[in-house]
C-alpha cells in the first residue's frame, strides 16, 4: 500500500498489489526453460542455444537440472531483452520446442 496524493491536496491510498509491475528494458533475468526428457538434454540445449541465437538474445547458459525422477529438466540461461517485442518474440518461439512444459 501507498499513500498518493490527489490534485486537490488529499491522501487517498492506492492499492499496488493489483497493479501489474513495469518491466524497464533492456532486462537481464534468469530465463528457466523446463523440457520433458524425452527429448535429450544434449537436444534441448542445442535447440535453445540456435533459437537464441537466431533471435539475437545475448545469453549466457549457466545449467541443467533434472527433477528427481527424472522426467523434467530445468535449464537455466541468463539473458538480455532489449524491449517488449524481444521478450514476446523469444516466448512465442520458446511455445514450439518440443517436449517443453514451460518457461518462465
């Protein structure tokens, strides 16, 4: 909660919990793909090393996890996003990989 003031001098309090945060780009985070291993590790990283590059997404690819029972990995790749449209491109093309369950 914060306090905002309105053009005629009041407090009111503004709720921010509702409030979709703003990205400001160009962004660094840590993108976590997660695939099935039906597909090979090996695979995947490969597929996500070609598809960052083709899309120009400066990368640095920091692991893989493999969930305990082994039908899941986790990659995790830090990337730079320059603006919005980079961030739905690479997501859009993320949706087409085989085997994988999301990406956040």
């Amino acid at each position: 909660m914060t306090k905002k003031t309105n053009q005629n001098g009041s407090h009111s309090t503004v709720n921010q919990v509702n409030k979709p945060e703003e990205i400001e780009f160009p962004v660094t985070f840590e993108l976590k793909v997660v695939v099935e291993t039906m597909v090979s590790i090996a695979e995947t990283q490969h597929q996500l090393d070609e598809l960052l590059l083709r899309l120009a997404v400066a990368n640095e690819y920091l692991g893989v996890r493999e969930s305990g029972k082994g039908k899941f990995a986790s990659h995790t790749i830090r990337v730079l996003l320059l603006n919005k449209e980079h961030l739905n491109e690479l997501y859009s093309e993320l949706k087409i990989l085989p085997g994988i369950k999301f990406a956040v």
